[in-house]
C-alpha cells in the first residue's frame, strides 16, 4: 500500500464527488458527513463510472443499473448486485487529500 497525493480539499468544495485517475486507479472522492471517503470509481456490477451517478443517503448510486453502495464500506444495498465496491482508507493533511492504494499486485480494478 502507498498513499498517493489525490486532490486538494478545495477540489471537492461544493461537490459531493470528484472521480480521479492515480496512478492507473480510477478512484473517486466522496465528500460526506464532513469526511472524505475514497472508492474505486468503477462499479463492480458492470463497470459505469460511479462519479456519473449520485449520492443518495451516504450510498454511491451506479448510472447504469441503479446499482446502489455504502460510500464508507463498499458494501452493496442487494438490490442489483452482491458485489462490494473497493474502498480505500483516505486522510486529509494540510487541506490535501491522500488515498492509500494497492501495490500493482493487489489492484483488482
């Protein structure tokens, strides 16, 4: 695991998500309950990008299925998929934002 610089705080002022690439990931960002939350940006169900989609009550909604995941556990709501979504542990210093992602052998998608 490695933290990799990911955004400035600002960059998700007023937002509820921001998707990024790191260094091949594609993570997206989640603002919530005055946290920061990291997820992989691609759903698990068929692969949309989630930051195409919305927050609704701490949950990622996927734009292609309604496909709905805990942002803070990855956990699937059932409905479409059994699916976890990949979270990452996040910390903000200094007003920038750090994901810890996997080394090259434990990325997954």
């Amino acid at each position: 695991m490695a933290w990799v610089r990911a955004a400035a705080r600002g960059d998700l002022a007023g937002k509820e998500m921001l998707g990024v690439r790191l260094d091949g990931h594609p993570v997206a960002l989640f603002a919530l309950d005055g946290g920061v939350y990291a997820t992989n940006n691609n759903c698990p169900h068929m692969g949309a990008l989630l930051t195409h989609g919305c927050v609704v009550q701490g949950y990622v909604e996927c734009p292609m299925h309604h496909a709905l995941f805990d942002i803070r556990t990855g956990e699937p709501d059932g409905s479409v998929t059994d699916r976890r979504l990949r979270t990452y542990a996040v910390k903000v210093e200094d007003d920038t934002i750090y994901v810890d992602l996997p080394a090259p052998e434990e990325h997954t998608s």
